[in-house]
C-alpha cells in the first residue's frame, strides 16, 4: 500500500497541486491535514473523478483531516472523545489496515491553554489507541507536532522547554510507542 500523508495548509489554494499529484503519484491512500474547509465545501470531485473513496472530518478556517482512498473505507470514525472542538482526527479501514489522520494541536508556548489543550488531545488520542483491536494494523499518520528526539530540532538549546519538543510531550509519545 502506498500511502501518503500531507499537511496541504489549505486544500482551497493546494488543489491545483493536490490534482497533479494524484496524476502523478496515484498513491493508495492520500491523508491530508489542515483543510481549512467545512465537510460540506471539500471539493470532492479532485479525489472522485480519480476514483478515490472519501472520509472528511471539516472546519471552517483551520483544521479538518481528510483520508481519500483508492479502495472503499470502513469502520470510519471522525474523532475521539475529548477532541469534539476541532476537526484534528479522522480513522477508517483500508484493506484490513486501521488508517489514523491526525492533525495534532502545536501547542503555542508551554503557559498556554493551546498547550494545555495539545496534553489534552493526546492523552484522549492515547487512550483511544489503547480501546483499538490490537489486531489489526494500524498505522498512525499525519501532522503530529512532536519532535521526539533530538536530532528532530535545529537547537536543543532554542527549542529547551518549548513545544514541540517539551518534555511532557516526550512523555505522551512515549506511551504513543509503547503502546505499540
């Protein structure tokens, strides 16, 4: 299975692109992140026209997580208990395999409601994974906003107790990992 995913930061201006790239890649299973569309306005044609199957989880101006897929989608779940304010999590079964788009919160600056609000979402997206069938793959994709280790930042200086690469995010991914 070919999957991809993308943060296309508007699927609005990124259409045009998102079109060529499905041309030209013809990925399996396409999981885009920052809509930035209600449900309702995602410009469904660009993916059915190419015989993709859709599931969309919209807001209007920020957010929203799409997964489009050459083979029917099932078992569709769009978000988890604890992450009903925005449109940050969509899932589906694409041939036996448990598909997760996430677009997690950045988190702004350690003191802030966004940060707390980002330690919100990943505990409830933790504990959703815990409740999934451990038999059936899963894979966990999209626009995460975790720098787990090192290597993952330019400066562990700049970025020391910052978001994105702050402990009690190290934290939640480790039990992300550890589950499996």
């Amino acid at each position: 299975m070919k999957l991809v995913t993308w943060n296309v930061n508007s699927l609005n201006v990124r259409g045009p692109l998102v079109e060529q790239f499905l041309d030209e890649v013809c990925p399996d299973v396409l999981c885009l992140q920052e809509l930035k569309l209600p449900t309702e306005r995602v410009p469904r044609d660009i993916f059915e026209a190419r015989g993709y199957h859709l599931a969309i989880h919209g807001q209007p101006r920020w957010n929203g997580v799409l997964i489009a897929s050459k083979t029917p989608l099932t078992n569709v779940e769009i978000g988890f208990p604890g992450e009903e304010e925005q449109s940050r999590m969509i899932a589906a079964i694409v041939g036996g395999v448990r598909i997760v788009d996430l677009y997690c919160p950045q988190g702004s600056s350690a003191d802030s409601p966004k940060f707390a609000y980002k330690l919100r979402f990943f505990d409830a997206l933790i504990e959703w994974l815990r409740q999934q069938d451990p038999n059936t793959p899963l894979v966990v994709t999209g626009d995460i906003n975790i720098a787990p280790n090192p290597d993952d930042v330019w400066s562990l200086e700049a970025f020391d107790g910052v978001p994105t690469y702050h402990p009690q995010e190290h934290v939640r991914w480790n039990a992300m990992i550890d589950w499996g």
